[in-house]
C-alpha cells in the first residue's frame, strides 16, 4: 500500500468511508469499513494524520485512534461543507474532509478532542437544560388548561402552587380535568426534583474546578453559570479575540443561565 499521510474520515452509525492521500495529494484509499472493522484497520495502519467532523461520538473515534498512535483532527461541519465538490453522499463527505484538514488556515479552527469526564460534565449541562424545557412546557401546560376553566396567576415558577390550590378547592371544575391537572403537576414536580440534583452536581463540579471559582469571582457570574461556562469552553486559546468569544456566548446564552431564568412559566 502507498504511504497514506492524510486520511478523512466520514463517521456514521453502521459504515464509515475513509478517503486517504499521499504525500502528492493524490488518492491512494477509497474504502468502506462497517464499524466493528474501524479500529483495527486503523490498528495496522502505519501512522497517519486523520481528519473527521465535529460531532458527539467523533471524541470517542479520535481518543481511540489516538491511543493507536495516529493524528487525529476534529473540524466543525461548516468548514468542511465548502468542500465538497459534487453530490453528497459518505465517499464525499470523507474527500471534502480530507481535503478541508490539508488547509493551514483552518488548523486554529480544529475542536479540541474531550476526554470522557469532559464529556461526562458537557452531558450534565444538556440533560439539565432539557429536563429545564421540559419543566417549563409542563408549567405552561397547566396554565393554559387552567385559563380554560377560568384560573390565572401571574407568571413564575413560585406562583403555581397556589394556582393548583385554587384549581383543587373549585368543585365546579370535572374530575377528569383535576385528574389530569395533577398528572401534569405530579410531573412537574419530578422533572423539578431531577433539576435540583443536577445542579448539586453542578456545585460539585464548581467546587472541584479552579476555572470555574476564578470565572464565579468576576461581578454578574454566580456559581451555576460559572460552571457551566468552564465546561463547554474547554480551550479559550481557541478564539480569536475577546470578541469572537463574546459572540460564541451570546448564541450559547440559552445553556449558560440559571434556571429560573429559562422559559417563560
């Protein structure tokens, strides 16, 4: 086999394409791997640069290919789009790769590889932020069926409580109504319950990191956010400016902020 220095790699759920360069930029591997047969091709492979795109699972596939002594690259979607010379299909998808990774502009814009607690800690802001949604659409579930039976109450977590107070004490609303009223309440409640023991974790996490303390002393960051800043920014190197991570924040805005902050119950 030719001297492979470059290869990109298109991951998906079952078949992955590989497409590999030599040292002339001329194509010398143009194969399909189911993904059991990955890491061993890989394995006798000699070492080589590997390029893939940003996603979830693409920080397992570069901690692994790593470990089996290659280079490995992470370049987000929208570098690599550009790319692509003709119809989209995997055999594409890992050309453009390979071809987006040869370019030296691009190497500042490479996502660095997360190791599994930093992946287990990006997990936790997630989940906490969909369990926030999900708190929220069941809060304005009960207000709009309790508006059509004539209950309002201002806006704010603290104010259902007494709006299913006065739902309970109203003998003129159906039972199958109240049923499901309390259903949607019995729900809030856990999903309320899962919040609380995130964010402890979340404290945790606060206290263990000398980041996340540093970021919670400047006015405006409390603890919570301070934590969750320190773990999706894993390498601040990686902007250009204190600008550039200004506008970064502002499109992360919705995941960075307490939860009582978060949607409109």
């Amino acid at each position: 086999m030719e001297t492979i220095v470059r290869i990109g790699l298109d991951t998906s759920k079952s078949v992955f394409q590989l497409h590999g360069v030599d040292g002339m930029e001329q194509p010398v591997l143009r194969r399909k791997l189911r993904r059991s047969q990955v890491l061993e091709f890989f394995r006798r492979l000699p070492p080589a640069f590997v390029a893939m795109e940003a996603c979830g699972a693409s920080h397992y596939w570069a901690r692994e290919l790593r470990s089996l002594g290659h280079e490995v690259a992470m370049i987000p979607l929208q570098y690599v789009k550009p790319y692509v010379q003709r119809g989209k299909s995997d055999a594409a998808d890992a050309e453009a790769i390979c071809e987006a990774a040869s370019r030296p502009k691009l190497r500042k814009n490479f996502v660095p590889i997360k190791s599994p607690e930093q992946q287990g800690a990006q997990m936790l802001t997630r989940v906490r932020s969909q369990f926030i949604g999900r708190r929220t659409q069941l809060a304005n579930s009960i207000r709009g069926y309790a508006a059509e039976f004539g209950f309002t109450a201002p806006k704010g977590l603290s104010r259902l409580h007494q709006l299913l107070t006065d739902i309970r004490a109203d003998e003129t609303v159906p039972d199958l109504a109240l049923e499901l009223v309390e259903a949607l309440a019995a729900e809030l409640a856990r999903v309320d319950d899962q919040i609380a023991k995130l964010d402890k974790k979340l404290m945790h996490l606060h206290r263990s990191s000398e980041m996340s303390r540093r970021l919670a002393a400047i006015p405006g960051i409390g603890p919570i956010g301070a934590t969750l800043l320190s773990i999706k920014v894993v390498d601040a190197g990686g902007f250009k400016s204190a600008r550039n991570f200004a506008a970064w924040l502002g499109r992360h805005q919705r995941t960075i902020q307490r939860p009582e902050r978060t949607g409109s119950a």
